[in-house]
C-alpha cells in the first residue's frame, strides 16, 4: 500500500489517493479464484477442476480483481489513515479509479477531526458561589419527612376541607340514573378539585352516617356528551370523615426515619448533606462557568457530521428514557405534534455546544500531555459497571479502552483548568435557587383505606374526574 496523495479540501475534508500493488494484489487474486471456482461452469470441465488461464479466457482476465479489491481495500485504508496521521470522524466515501493485473488505485474522501485552536486555559477568572444551608432548608427537610411518614385515621367530627371522607353516591340527571354515576366506599379528599366543581364543597361540615344531597351541573366541555351542561343530583352517605395525622418532630421520630437516636442528630444530618449537595452544586456551576470561559478562547469550525453523530447518541437517549417511561418516539412525537426533523433540530445547539466542549478538551489533553494509568482506566470501567449494575467485562466489550481513556484524560484536564483558574468566592444571593433535595428518610407504612366496591371507580368518572 503507498500513499500517492493526500489533500486538505474545506470543512475538515481530507482526500487521500492510494496505490495497492504488486504481490499483495495478486495474492488477493489468486484467493478470489479458489473460493470462486466452484462456482463456476466451464464446458467439459467439473465444476471446481478448469484451470485457471481458460477460466479467465473465457470471463474475462478481471474476473476476479472485484473481488480481489473488495479483500484488499478496507485494510488499505486503514493502513493509509495511519501513515497520513488523520482521524477521521465519519465513514469514508470510497472511489476505485483504476484496476488492472497489477494492483489497483482508490480515492478515500473522510471528514476528518478538524483543527483546534485554545488560544488560553490557564489562569481563567471565574467565581464560584458559596451556598449556606438556612435553618428554613433543614425544617423543610423534616417536614418532608413528615409528610413521607403521615398517616390517615379516622375522626368524630364534622368534615372540613382537606379532610377524607369515604362516601357512597348514586347520581341521576332528570331523576333517570347515568352510567358511572354511582359508586360505594369512595375516599375523596376534599378540596382535590377531583370530582366536578361544586360537588366537594356540599360535603364539608358534615357528619359520619349523614345523608346528603348535592346538586351540581356538570360542565359545557364535559367528556361525556350526554352529561354535557346537565344539571344532576347526587344522593351521597357519609361513612367516614378521616383527617391526616402528622407524627411528632421528637426523638422517637428519628428514631422511625433515620439511623438516630435523636432528633438533634437527625438535623444535623440533614445539615450536613444539604451542605454536602451544596458544594457538589457550587462545584458543577464553577466547573461550567470555566467550560464556558474555555469556549470563548477556543477556535473551531465542527464539521456538521459530528453534530449529527451527537444528536444520534441524544436522541437515543431520549427513547431509552421515554421507554423507561412506558413510551416511544412515535407516540411522542404524536402527543406533541413534531415531525422526526423538528424533534431532532431541538438538539442541534446542546449538540453542537458538547462537540465543541469535547474537542477543546482533548486539544488541553494533547498540550498538557496528560496521560492515564492503567489503575484509573480500570476504576473508571468499574465505576460504570457499578452504576449499571454489569459486569466489568461487559462494559469493556462495548466501550473501547481508547474511549475509555480519552474519558479519563478529558476529566484530568477539567481538573487541571480548575486547578490554575484564579477563582473567587461570593456568597449565595437570597434570589439563587436552592440546591434540589436529596435527603429523604425511610418511608413508614401508612394505615390502609377501605378498599372500594367496582362501581367506584366508574363513580368518580362521572363525578368529574376527566
């Protein structure tokens, strides 16, 4: 194989124009005539037994070379990527131009991983944003626990909003009952907006084992044509008004939520990972700010290829969540009224943006000479298959080790613009977002409702939930 030309054309294009000569070439031949010979009928031979100069005579003498190129040229190409020192990003377009007994000559066009430029990323200037944990953040922490931990009981006295009651109801429109409109033993909370407006505030103040009649009309958009702007009434019996009971912030309920003994410990817990999920929060902001900061002093024209690729990889990852979700694409994109192009024109920018983060990276990678270490490139495959929950062995099948380390080295060179950025600490404004919640405590079983009779949920259809 030689490399007889190579050519830099626009938009990271690289031709290159490659010779396969002599012995290598014929080799190749001589392997297309034994496998093809069977193949192949010649008068007053057995198929698999003419020799081969009549076999050519009378096919042709480049019979074989097709396939003799087909064997050859994949490897050639390999071999003159290398000695050229391109990296290509895309597939190849392959073009044979000549071909004789001698060899043959292609033309390989690729887009190549285009030149970068960091005109600085050291010493960048950037503020990273010391969040304080408020005594609000920690009661709210507990309250959640609370919430996570109430349970419903049963109450002797009149309905008020917000209470349960378990009611059994029987609508009619015009005196004539309706399908649905009737159910047993249903638990509605009161002020859930659940059932058709008007219908749950006639069920306040009231009693266990009173009757009551509400009168409503269902709505003009209602689902139900038939019930559309109908004014019904419904004969309702309260069986039970039940109200929820939040546990008490002692030390008993650290004791039921948590590893503690008391309270005290339990907030202070909670302090400390808020603290914790503040610094992790703080920390990801700076590491952004800089990226950004590196953006602005990077020099790149991305080949629109390498988008593309990168829109792939997201919008793969956007089905496998829609999946998770019991979803696909198709019903998607139906339920949002997007075609195919449109949904993937929404990730061009992020696209883009993380193609251009990445190639500056590696550029820092190659400046600095950062290297990784057999140990790292293991940890991060078992880090990965602890998060996937796979055997490190299957991981290593699907991600290359040359992935894997670049991986590695790109977070090195994240570390390493942190590390010689002049950064500067300003205090969390009252307006800055609060860091999202992690902390939750061990759910408690909460005391059961009554279950409901099969009429009930065909009851609550009609009551109004849509």
């Amino acid at each position: 194989m030689t490399v007889k030309e190579v050519k830099n054309l626009e938009n990271s294009t690289v031709e290159m124009n490659v010779e396969v000569k002599g012995d290598v070439f014929k080799a190749a031949v001589d392997e297309a005539f034994r496998k093809n010979l069977s193949k192949m009928n010649v008068p007053g031979f057995r198929k698999g037994k003419a020799p081969r100069k009549l076999v050519e005579k009378l096919y042709g003498e480049g019979i074989f070379f097709e396939d003799a190129v087909n064997a050859l040229y994949p490897k050639a190409y390999e071999d003159a990527v290398a000695e050229a020192g391109i990296k290509p990003v895309a597939r190849p377009e392959i073009e044979i131009t000549e071909v004789d007994g001698e060899g043959f000559s292609f033309k390989a066009t690729v887009v190549v991983k285009p030149e970068v430029k960091v005109n600085a990323y050291k010493g960048m200037k950037a503020v990273k944003t010391v969040y304080n944990v408020a005594e609000s953040e920690v009661k709210a922490e507990l309250e959640h626990l609370q919430k996570q931990n109430e349970r419903t009981i049963v109450v002797d006295r009149a309905s008020k909003d917000g209470d349960t009651v378990n009611i059994d109801f029987d609508g009619s429109v015009d005196g004539v009952p309706f399908d649905g409109g009737k159910g047993e033993n249903y638990d509605l909370v009161l002020g859930s907006g659940s059932f058709i407006p008007g219908f749950e505030p006639q069920l306040i103040g009231k009693t266990a084992g009173e009757e009551v009649q509400v009168d409503v009309t269902f709505p003009e958009d209602y689902h139900a044509e038939n019930l559309k702007g109908k004014q019904a009434v419904f004969a309702c019996k309260v069986n039970e008004v039940k109200e929820i009971e939040l546990p008490e912030l002692d030390d008993e309920f650290a004791k039921d939520v948590s590893e503690f003994d008391t309270l005290a410990e339990l907030k202070k817990d909670i302090r400390k990972k808020l603290k914790e999920q503040k610094e992790r929060q703080a920390s990801n902001e700076l590491d952004n700010a800089l990226i950004d900061a590196l953006l602005e002093n990077t020099e790149v024209e991305v080949p629109d290829v390498m988008v593309q690729q990168k829109v792939d990889s997201m919008c793969a990852e956007f089905e496998q969540r829609l999946a998770g979700s019991g979803l696909n694409l198709k019903t998607y994109l139906q339920y949002t009224q997007m075609d195919e192009a449109s949904f993937r024109k929404g990730f061009e920018a992020d696209a883009l943006k993380q193609v251009r983060v990445r190639l500056a990276l590696e550029k820092v990678v190659e400046l600095e000479g950062i290297v990784v270490s057999e140990e790292e490139i293991e940890k991060e495959y078992k880090e990965i298959a602890d998060a996937y929950q796979m055997p490190a062995e299957q991981i290593k099948a699907y991600i290359p080790q040359e992935d894997i380390t670049m991986d590695c080295a790109v977070g090195k060179a994240v570390e390493l613009i942190r590390n010689q950025a002049e950064i500067t600490e300003e205090k969390a404004s009252a307006k800055k977002p609060a860091a999202k919640k992690e902390t939750e405590g061990e759910k408690k079983p909460a005391a059961k409702k009554p279950a409901a009779k099969k009429t009930a949920a065909a009851g609550k259809e009609a009551a109004g939930k849509e």
